[in-house]
C-alpha cells in the first residue's frame, strides 16, 4: 500500500489540499494554503520539503 502525507504549509503549519507519495518529486512548486491564503515555493523529494526563497519577492512585497 503506497504512503500519503499531507504538505504542510511552512507558514502557519496547517494542511494543505495537496498530497504526496514517497516517489514525488517537485521542482519550484507553488503551494498555496487555504487557511493563511498564502502561496509559498517548494520543492519536494521523497518526503523531503524545502522552501525556496526568491529574492524578487522580498522586494516586490516591499515596494507595494
């Protein structure tokens, strides 16, 4: 029987609508959480999620 877990917002650490398996594999995936209603970049491998930190963003946010 295949594995699931749930992505885990890296923000409020709530669940997301989104599943992965052992075997998944993510580049630069935009993850958007319902509840804080954010939207985060990660990559995932093997049930291993990384944050990806673009420096454009910080400074979009900052100019607005």
């Amino acid at each position: 029987m295949e594995e699931y877990r749930w992505i885990l917002c890296p923000i409020c650490k709530n669940k997301t609508r989104s599943k992965i398996r052992k075997d998944t594999e993510l580049k630069k995936f935009p993850l958007y959480c319902p509840k804080c209603k954010r939207e985060t970049l990660i990559s995932v491998n093997s049930f291993h999620i990384t944050v990806i930190k673009e420096p454009d963003a910080d400074a979009k946010t900052q100019s607005q």
